[in-house]
C-alpha cells in the first residue's frame, strides 16, 4: 500500500525534472525563506521579536513544493506553528508577516496573533495554529468543506513528526476516508519533536505508513529536494482532486535550527546539522543544477539573492517602525458582527 | 421476584407507555424471553423476563400511556411458587425516586400533578416581536430545538448537523429527529465515536465558511474536544486580527442527568461562560430553546448551547411565528417582584420556580430572572433588579467556586454595593464529584428547599 521511495536513495533514478522556470521560482521561494527566517531570527535575538519563534530553516522545499503543486489560492492550506515559510510561499505579504512577529499594526493579525497565529482569508491559508496536532483535524474539516461545496478544491494540512502522535490525527484520518474527503496529508518529519527524536517518541516510525490501518495511502518522500516534493504533492493532490480521498506524504525533511529560539538543540550532534547541510541542502541543490543547466550564472543567481535580501530588508524595517497596535485593538474581534 | 416493574429506557425517562403484550396470562416464560414492548417519545425497548415462570396477571393492558416508571406491570409466578406469594409487597410496589427533582413545575413540565396552581410567573414579558394574539403551541423543549434547526436548514444550504447518531438512530435523545429525513445524508451526518476529531473538522469547516451544527451526546463527552471549542474555534476572531470567523454551534445535553455518577453528570455553564470569543446560551423554557437556538445558529460567533436532559421532555408555549429568534445576550425577568432577586437558569430554574411559587404564597415578593444566556451575561438586568429588591439569590447546578453565582455576586457587588441589604447567596451542586446513590446525588444537587432557605436568609425571615 505505502509506496516506500526512500527518496535519498531512489533519487537518482526517478527524480522529475524541473523546467527553467520551475527551477528558478523553486530557487526564489526557498531562499526568500532563508532570508527572512535568518533575519527573524536575528530580530528576535535583538528582542523585538517576543514569545515563541519557531524557524523554518532547513526545510524549505517541503512547502515550496507542495505550493508549486496546488492551485495557489484556491486549495486551503493549514501548518502549526513552524508557519513563516507557508506563508511566504503562499503569496502573503512579508512585511505583513514580520510585523506580525514583531507585534504591529501592520501584521496580518493587527499584532494581535503573533508568529504562530496568522491567516489569509484571500489565500485560503487557515494558520498558523498553536496546539499541536489540531490543525489536522482544522484541515480535514476545510476538506469537508470542499466536499460539501462539491468545489474541486483540495485542503493540504502539514503537520509534524510530534504532531503525528496525537489522536485526532487519526480521528481525522478516519473520518477523512470514511468520508472520501479531499485531503492531503504532510508530514513534515523533521526527525525531532522539539528536543525528542523519532526513535524516542514513535512506535512506527515511518510516518507513511500511519494510515494503512484507515486504507490511506501514504509515500515517504525526499524532503530536502523541492523536486521530489513536488512531485509527490502532485500525486497526492491529483488523488485527492479527483475524489480518490485522503493521501499522505511523509516528507523527510531537517531543521537546522533548535525548536524554537530558545532551544540550544543539545540533543543532537553539530556533525549531524553540518552534513545535512552541506550535503542535502534544499536551496544548494537548486542551486548547482541552475548553473549545471545553465538555467542562470553565479552573477545571476546573485541579483536574485540581492532582490530577495531587499525584500526582505524592507519587511524587517516595516516590522521595526509600524507602530503597536492601540490600545483600543484591545477590545476588538472578540465577537463577530452578527 | 413475582412483580415484573415499568423499566426506565434512561435515567431520567419518568413514565411511558406500554406499547404491547408479547405474552398472555398462563404463559411459561424463561429468562431473555421478550415480556412487552413499551415506548417513550425517543425510544422503543423490550422488557425481558429475568427468570423462569409462569405469567400469572397482567397488571397493565397493553396500550396505556403515562405508565410510571417503577409501577408493577405483571406478575410472573416462579417455579415453586403458590399464588398467594405474588401478591406484591408494599416494599417492590414503592416506587423508586429516580429523579433528582419532583416534578410540579406546572407549566413546563409534563403529567403535572392536578391541583397546582399553574401560576403565571413565567409569562413571557420582555422578549420583543410579538405581534398580540399571536397563536402559542405547546411543544416539548425537545421540538423546540428540532423545529430551530429544521427551519435555519430550510432556509440556508450551508448549515450542517454532525455528530454521533444524529442521523439514522434519529439523535441519542431524538433531538435531530426527522432531519436525516428531510435534509439528507449529505447535511444530516453520523460521526464516529471521535469527538476531539469531529470538533476540530467542524470548526475547519467554519472557517471555510460553513455553518455546522455540532452535537456532542452530551457535554460530559465534549471534554473530548475543548481544546477545538477553546483554542481553534473562540479565539480565531481575535488572533486573525478580525478576518476569520468561526459561524458554529456545539450543542447537547448539559447538567445533571440522573443517576449516571460523576462522569456523566455535571454543568459546565461556568466553564464555557469563562471564554472571551465565545457565546454561551442555557436556555430553561421551550420558546427560549427555539428563539435562542436559531440565534445561535445565525450568529457569526461560535456557541456554545447548553440543553439539558431532563427538560428535553418539558413543555412549554411557543410562538407561532414565521421566524421566532430571540437576542443572544438578554435575560428574562420570568416574574416581578420588589423583595429579593433570584437569578438562574436552564435546570436550576426549575427549583427556582418552585421555590417561588411557594415564596409568593408565602407572601415574599420574588423577582425571578432567567438569564439563558451566560455569555455575554445580562448583568444590567441583574443589577437593576437587585437595587430595587436589597437581595440577590442565585440557583444553579454547578459547583460554586468560580460559578455563574460567584460572577453574579462579584458584579453586583461592585455595581450595587449601596443597595445590598443582605450578603449576595448562592445555591449551588455541591462541592464534590456527583456521587451514584441516590440520597447522595439528591444532597448533591440544589433543591427547592435550599433556595427557599437562602431566601429566608437574605429576607431574614428564618
């Protein structure tokens, strides 16, 4: 049932290719990522971000991936609270997101959400949610929601190798195939769970095959390759489109950062975090294959990555300027006009 | 055991009627063998002999209604028993109090006893629309909810009704009946047994834009799910900044059932009450089930809607207008008066009822507020209330630290401190688990006395 790629080592031989365009917009989203979370954390180390900050560095092609496979704005997507990158590739709007992290006016809550609590409506991007596991259950009910409009428009719910443990996910995995509900299940399996790993935390460890026992397919995926990714969420989605129900992707992914910006990640080697790096570098691979192809030069490569660094300069001026929310923003959207 | 009693199809079912014989008198009868079929207005069950015997008399003809629960039906004569034996003994005929409240409310509750006074206190007087001599039809508390949601599904295709047996078995206490019926499989939906999961996919589906109705058998299971109720739905508004609503319901039975012990009996009014980002509605009367359920189902704001098993089967008068919804948020004064405030609701109106009924024979002028909505409180009716009267009394089922009547008393405190003539009173559960037995349970929970008492105390007549 569970199609098991192994993808670090299958890779080689069935790895879709990406065109010109495909690889440069991959090569954009990812390192706009990049950027923006090491300046967030950079912000937060200058204490203007507060509470909770949880970097996506590392993972990049998960969501770059999986977004260039959707209808971008029209199938609803859902995450935790590691969410700045599903943003970014969403389309939402940077200086949007980075003063919502610093807590202004300008973020896309109004500052009233914080990093793991943003949302767009125009994006059908459902958060940004702060308890473990619930987005899944969020996500299988916008997927009902699809259904029930009968609309061809699928949910995509990402969640976590801790997340995956909690029961409503497999509340919601039954009732998803019960239902034939067009969901897409990511597994964004970062191999710990804060500072817990796989091994200590999961009875079966290969997340793929979390829904056999619901009849929910599932594929483990090269996670660190935006083309595997793609490639993968475009099964997934075409399945779940075409009223097939509920797949699952386990995308083997890493965060080079701790857990959050208070976790010094003693639980693993720094030998560990340096070869993942060096050698299974999402962006890195992009990268080399531009120049190999001939896709873009060194020089070109380089005025992406100025504009990108100009984009993202500009969201973390916005975010230190915008001024806080007033006080008055206190009392309001706590309850709905009727 | 000679004497074959009325069983009870739950704890709070209080009579039925005995549908039909299976067997006749003289008939030989071993244990499993089906007796009778007897039938309340959700359910259907069959009564089965125990032991082996010899069907000696049918007390009760098959076709009777309003059957007491615990009242003898037959006698089975068992295997070496003489005739004379079966004569039934005071001990087996004395029925059994399973209800934790005597039933004499008389106009909300069902086979009143004859000879009440139906008093007119809970007339309602300040709910607004209502064009005079409008037609009232007496339904139950459960028609009340079933024709609320009947009429919002009729009227908007985006409202769904979810939840465990909603639809084939006709709702565990037969409150969705008939909706799978009209409404269809595709809006009328049966979940597994997974309420954390079938809350959080109602409230996606909200976010999505439409409006589920989520029923949760009762609210004891919906621990299940608080967190979805508490952090996914109530708070979306405001961590969205304004831009994604959550247009839901939770509803089901809340409160006290009847001798189900801890797990399944108690209130969680002033829990729900507690959440910012939420609407909590505990109506008591049928016309404020209906009003305030299809508010409930309009309002853009998640709510949480507190029924109650045991007023399910109560009747009442309900309007018949085209579109009866009452305002989320306001209080009904169910009687005037200028000596002492009571304030309640849902469940513990009934004992404030009562214990007003006998105050104004007394001759103590109660002034008796039903909020049914818990959040946002109507406290200015309170308030107002308790300037003219000196005194307030608050009712309710649940336990009193952090309760709706330590809320109560904080607020009117603080904004009616010069007018108090007597330390604000609470009647409440009390502080420990509900306990099985039934003496306990009965001390458990508040009375008609306690009530009484408390408002001798802030009257200082006692």
């Amino acid at each position: 049932m569970a199609r098991k790629a192994v993808a670090t080592k299958t890779a080689q031989s069935n790895v879709p290719e990406f065109t010109k365009e495909q690889e440069l917009s991959a090569y954009r989203e990812m390192l706009l990522i990049r950027r923006f979370e090491e300046k967030a954390g950079q912000m937060y180390g200058m204490g203007l971000i507060g509470g909770f900050c949880h970097l996506y560095i590392g993972q990049e092609a998960v969501v770059t991936g999986v977004t260039m496979a959707s209808r971008k704005g029209e199938d609803a997507q859902i995450t935790g609270y590691r969410d700045h990158g599903h943003m970014l590739v969403m389309g939402l709007d940077p200086k949007g997101v980075m003063a919502e992290l610093t807590g202004r006016q300008g973020g896309l809550s109004k500052g009233k959400g914080g990093s793991m609590h943003m949302f767009s409506n125009e994006h059908r991007f459902y958060g940004g949610n702060g308890i473990v596991g619930a987005q899944v259950s969020l996500g299988t009910g916008l997927a009902f929601a699809s259904k029930y409009r009968g609309d061809n428009t699928v949910s995509i719910s990402y969640f976590g190798d801790g997340a995956a443990n909690q029961g409503q996910v497999y509340e919601s995995f039954n009732m998803a195939k019960l239902w034939n509900l067009p969901a897409v299940y990511i597994v964004e399996n970062n191999r710990y769970g804060m500072g817990t790993s796989v091994e200590r935390a999961s009875g079966q460890p290969d997340f793929s095959k979390r829904g056999i026992s619901f009849g929910i397919e599932g594929e483990q995926v090269d996670g660190m390759d935006v083309r595997m990714t793609y490639d993968a969420a475009k099964r997934a989605i075409e399945h779940a489109r075409s009223g097939k129900g509920p797949y699952i992707l386990e995308m083997l992914t890493y965060r080079y950062r701790g857990h959050s910006m208070s976790d010094p990640a003693k639980y693993r080697s720094k030998d560990e975090v340096s070869t993942m790096r060096a050698e299974h570098d999402p962006i890195e691979q992009v990268k080399q294959r531009i120049i190999e192809k001939r896709y873009g030069t060194e020089e070109s490569l380089k005025d992406i990555e100025t504009e990108i660094r100009a984009i993202v300069t500009e969201a973390a001026d916005f975010a230190t300027t915008d001024p806080e929310p007033p006080a008055s923003e206190l009392w309001t959207d706590v309850y709905a006009p009727a | 055991m000679p004497t074959i009693l009325m069983p009870a199809l739950s704890p709070t079912m209080e009579e039925g009627k005995l549908s039909k014989w299976l067997v006749k008198e003289g008939d030989t009868v071993k244990p499993g063998d089906v007796l009778a079929e007897i039938e309340t207005d959700k359910a259907t069950m069959e009564v089965e002999s125990v032991d082996s015997g010899v069907v000696q008399k049918i007390i009760v003809p098959e076709g009777t209604e309003g059957v007491k629960v615990n009242a003898p039906i037959a006698m089975v004569l068992g295997e070496g028993e003489v005739p004379g034996d079966a004569e039934p003994s005071s001990a087996q005929l004395k029925p059994v109090d399973i209800a934790p409240v005597k039933v004499d409310a008389p106009n909300t509750i069902p086979a009143a006893p004859a000879g009440v006074p139906p008093v007119a206190i809970l007339e309602v007087a300040s709910d607004p629309d209502l064009p005079a001599g409008v037609e009232m039809v007496e339904m139950t508390v459960r028609q009340a909810l079933n024709e609320a949601m009947a009429e919002e599904m009729r009227r908007d295709k985006d409202i769904f009704v979810m939840g465990e047996e909603v639809a084939e078995y006709q709702g565990a206490y037969k409150v969705t009946q008939g909706l799978l019926q009209e409404f269809g499989s595709q809006r009328v939906i049966d979940t597994p047994i997974t309420e954390h999961g079938f809350a959080g996919l109602g409230v996606g589906a909200a976010f999505a834009g439409l409006r589920p109705i989520i029923e949760f058998m009762t609210w004891n299971f919906a621990m299940q799910a608080i967190d979805q109720i508490i952090n996914s739905a109530a708070k979306q508004l405001y961590m969205s900044g304004g831009q994604v609503t959550a247009p839901i319901v939770f509803r089901g039975p809340n409160g006290a059932a009847a001798r189900v012990g801890a797990q399944h009996s108690q209130d969680y009014s002033a829990w729900y009450s507690h959440v910012p980002g939420l609407h909590v509605v505990a109506p008591f009367s049928a016309a404020d089930a209906k009003g305030l359920l299809k508010a409930a189902i309009r309002s853009n704001t998640p709510v949480v809607f507190l029924e109650n098993e045991i007023l399910y089967g109560s009747t009442g008068l309900v309007p018949k207008v085209d579109d009866y919804v009452l305002p989320i948020g306001k209080a009904r004064i169910a009687r005037q008066g200028k000596d002492v405030t009571i304030v309640s609701f849902s469940m513990g109106m009934r004992y404030a009822t009562q214990a007003t009924e006998k105050l104004v024979a007394a001759g103590v002028d109660v002034e008796l507020i039903d909020l049914r909505t818990l959040r946002p409180m109507d406290t200015k009716t309170v308030v107002e209330s308790v300037k003219k009267t000196g005194r307030l009394v608050t009712v309710e089922e649940g336990w009193p630290q952090g309760g709706i009547g330590a809320e109560l008393a904080a607020v009117v405190v603080a904004e009616a401190f010069d007018y108090l003539d007597a330390p604000p009173t609470r009647v409440t559960g009390k502080d420990v688990p509900m306990p099985y037995a039934a003496n306990l349970e009965k001390l458990a929970l508040p009375n008609v006395d306690e009530v009484i008492a408390a408002v001798n105390a802030v009257t200082y007549r006692s």
